[in-house]
C-alpha cells in the first residue's frame, strides 16, 4: 500500500482526520484517539516524533515548561520555537479554544 492508499484508509477508518489548510495551501491532517486503538502504530510513531520534537526545542531553549498550581505542565514556546515546531509539522494551538478530540 502507497503513502497515499494508506493516508485514505486511515481517513476511511477516522484514525486521521482533515483539520484544515495551511497559508501554502497544504493540508493540516490531525491523527484522532481513535488511532490509539485502530492503528496503534501510527499513533506509537506520532507520539514518539511529538515528543522528540518537544525535547528538541527545549534543548534548544525554544520552550520552557512549569507547572501550574494543580500540578498541570504549561508550556511556553519562543517565537523561534514556534517557527522550527511548525517545520516539525507540530500544530500551534490556541489554548483557550476549543480543542478537537480533546
């Protein structure tokens, strides 16, 4: 199965959906908790590059994280740090919006 049979079959099955476009006009695709049970491997190989990316901008000193009073991590990123996250293919969420599948 090509990269393009398997991004619509994961779409088909809901383990990725289409969360919108990008000011290049490239689609943004979200992978879904529903991909923690049907595709458990995508969502393993998600996980590991999200967290690998994030160690990477804090080594970097490009985020910092601290802890609010109920011991919840916040995270702040530098205006450096959301640029090369962008590049890692990491979404900028707005955190007092809503947040999809959350």
């Amino acid at each position: 199965m090509d990269s393009e049979d398997r991004m619509e079959y994961y779409i088909s099955i809901g383990a990725i959906e289409l969360a919108g476009m990008d000011e290049d006009g490239e689609f943004i695709f979200n992978i879904t908790d529903r991909a923690k049970v049907l595709v458990p491997d995508l969502w393993k190989a998600h996980q590991e590059h999200v967290d690998e990316s994030l160690i990477e901008l804090y080594n970097k000193g490009l985020i910092s994280v601290t802890y609010n009073e109920d011991l919840e991590a916040v995270i702040e990123m530098s205006d450096e740090g959301k640029k090369m996250a962008k590049e890692f293919g990491l979404i900028e969420m707005d955190l007092d919006t809503d947040i999809p599948n959350d």
